[in-house]
C-alpha cells in the first residue's frame, strides 16, 4: 500500500515482494524513491537495510545446517521472523520445521496482503487525503524504537537525525541519508576514544548526543518522546 | 524504467546478503566491531528516513500534519501498542489534522 502512495505500478510493487521479501528493504526502497531518490542511492540504502539477514543466515546455517542444494532456497526466507521461531527451537527438526512453516506462510500472506493493498491504495486514489504518508514513517519508527535500548543507538539516531535533515537542502536526493548512515561508525569511533561502554556512554552523550537531543527536540516531536 | 533498476538492485543486493550469510564461514563476521556497526547501521538509516519522509518536502524542511502523525505513533510505541495500531494511529491523526486544516 505505501509502495502505490509512492508511486509504483502493480506490478513493481509485487515484484518487490516476491524477489526482496525483507519488509524493512521495501519500506525504505519505496519511500526513498517516493522522496524523489535516484534509484542507485535508493538501493543502497535499502541493501543495507538488509545486511542484518547476512547475521540470521550466520546463526541460522549452524542450527538449521541446510545440504548446500538446498540453501540457495532457503536463503529467500532468512528474515526477522523466520530466524526468531527457528531460534525458540528446541530440536534441529523442530528448528527446521519452524523455519519452512513460518517461511511459507510469510511468504504466502505478505505477498498476498502486497496485492491487496496495492489494489486498495489505487481504489482509494490520493493516498495523502488519507494521511497514509504518514504509514511509512510510523513504519520506520516502529522498527527503529525497539533498537535504541542504550545511548549509543540513540546518540546515533540523533546524530543521523541531524545529518539527514540538515543536508536535505543541500545534497541531492538519497545522498542525506547515505551521508547519516555515517552516524553509526562516528558514533562507535567516538565511543572507541573512551575507556569502555560505561565511559564511553558518558563522554559521547554530552557533546553529540545531548546537544542534537537538545536541538531537535522543540521541532521533531517524535524525537523528544524517545 | 528507474524503479525497475531500483527493484531489481535491491533484490539482488538483498537476496545476496541473506545467502552470504548462509555460506559465509562464521568467524568473519563474528568480529566485535563488524558485528556492532552492523547492528548500528539501521539504526542510523531508519533514523533519517523516518525524518526525512516526516519534515522533508522535496529539497525543504516542512512541519506539517505528518509531524502530528509521527508524534501520535510514538506516543502509541511509548504505550506498547501492536505495529498495526501504531501505524493506524499516525495515519488517522494525519488524516485527521489534514482535515481540519482544509
């Protein structure tokens, strides 16, 4: 649905649910290039986006230990989900069997919901009248709260906050978001300047975290709810 | 045509990182740093983009009725609301704000 607010055909929007299958990837895809992003720097940022799945694949090939015919189709399917009921496994079968059963059935519904809402969107015409701008945000929040448990990842999302906006004005589309991307190793370099993470944690919060905290709490409220 | 090359990077990329891990040796991945910033990049990206597609329109900063919707989804995170719900709710008080305004 947000994938046809963002401008692309039926077709497009299932084929990035059939060949990504990653819903992180497609959120940022489509709204990268509903911002007006080109479509290399739109891409790039939805491939990193999917790195984490090269982490659940690494866990995953030790429990599951796939034959090697096998793992090519079984790649398709290493997402959040699938990884998190594999994981919960008792048994390598019971592992196996929670990864091809949650596979499957993921696959099978999110493809269909994708036809549906592309369907529902263009019925419904101008998607903005309905605030449904507002869904691929709150989707990207909702996926981002869960990981700012310490300072470092909320110094990061302050910092790439900051840089994401700031130079909105002046890059050309897709490269502010290339250039926040850049938040997360400063942010572990500063850290690496420290002692530790519990001295770390202090020296980068009052000079990078607090002052962007600071200053974009008036203007982003979601930012200051965090 | 631009969206197409888009799609098809991305399922390229995609489908590569999750087979990689798969065949890629353990061990290689498995060192401290690569490990951390790679669970810091998402954090960075999905902090611009929901900025970017919250403020920005086109080359500008905006504060519009999306900000209000933004706000009412964390408020909904704060209170453990399910995704769907935290998502309605920024779309309803977009929608809604919207309105009002004209």
């Amino acid at each position: 649905m947000t994938a046809a607010g963002g401008g692309l055909t039926l077709w497009q929007t299932c084929a990035l649910s059939l060949l990504v299958f990653t819903g992180a990837s497609q959120f940022a895809l489509v709204g990268a290039l509903a911002a007006g992003g080109n479509p290399y720097t739109a891409a790039a940022g939805a491939f990193f986006l999917g790195v984490r799945n090269a982490f659940y694949g690494l866990r995953l090939s030790q429990l599951l230990a796939l034959p090697r015919a096998v793992r090519p189709l079984a790649a398709q399917w290493v997402i959040d989900e699938t990884t998190a009921v594999s994981l919960a496994q008792p048994t390598r079968r019971s592992a196996r069997i929670g990864f091809t059963v949650t596979g499957l059935t993921l696959y099978v519904l999110w493809n269909l919901t994708t036809v549906l809402g592309a369907l529902g969107a263009r019925a419904i015409g101008d998607t903005d009248a309905w605030g449904l701008d507002a869904a691929g945000p709150a989707v990207f929040l909702a996926l981002l709260a869960p990981m700012l448990k310490t300072t470092t990842e909320r110094a990061t999302a302050a910092l790439a906050v900051l840089l994401g906006l700031g130079l909105l004005p002046l890059l050309p589309s897709g490269v502010p978001v290339l250039v926040a991307a850049l938040a997360a190793p400063a942010v572990l370099w500063l850290q690496g300047r420290g002692k530790g993470p519990e001295a770390t944690g202090r020296g980068v919060g009052p000079e990078k975290s607090a002052a962007p905290a600071g200053a974009t709490a008036p203007a982003h409220p979601s930012e200051d709810d965090r | 045509m631009n969206f197409w090359i888009a799609i098809a990077l991305t399922a390229v990329g995609c489908y590569a990182v999750k087979l990689a891990g798969l065949l890629v040796p353990a061990g290689v991945l498995e060192r401290p740093l690569v490990k951390r910033l790679a669970a810091l990049l998402p954090v960075a990206l999905l902090a611009a983009l929901t900025a970017q597609q919250t403020f920005a329109d086109g080359h500008a900063l905006a504060l519009d009725a999306r900000a209000a919707g933004l706000g009412a989804a964390a408020v909904a995170l704060l209170l453990r609301a399910p995704f769907l719900l935290v998502v309605a709710a920024a779309v309803l008080v977009t929608a809604g704000v919207r309105a009002m305004s004209g």
